[in-house]
C-alpha cells in the first residue's frame, strides 16, 4: 500500500493511526498468559475501535 494510502486509512480510523503487528502479538501474548486465566468466553476486538464505528 503507497504511503499516501496509508495515511488517509490512519485518518478514518478512531485512533489516528495504523495497526501494527505487535498490536495483535500483545493481545495473544495477554491470552496465553496466566494474567487471562479469569477470561472466559469474551470476543475481545483487537481493531483499536474501528469495529465499533456507526458508518
């Protein structure tokens, strides 16, 4: 994707900027912690809030 691209989908989204890898690692890491281990059973959106915008 050209860097322009980049930009304009970094605007429309709630937090102003892209997604990166470690974004999504973070979350799994939390997962298969046992800092999760009283987690059950949730749907947890790791989007930065993109999946709760009203279009």
């Amino acid at each position: 994707m050209e860097e322009k691209n980049k930009a304009a989908a970094a605007k429309r989204h709630p937090l102003a900027k892209y997604g990166q890898p470690q974004d999504i690692s973070q979350a799994i890491a939390f997962l298969l912690s046992d800092n999760s281990s009283w987690v059950t059973g949730q749907v947890i959106g790791v989007d930065g809030g993109l999946g709760k915008l009203r279009l």
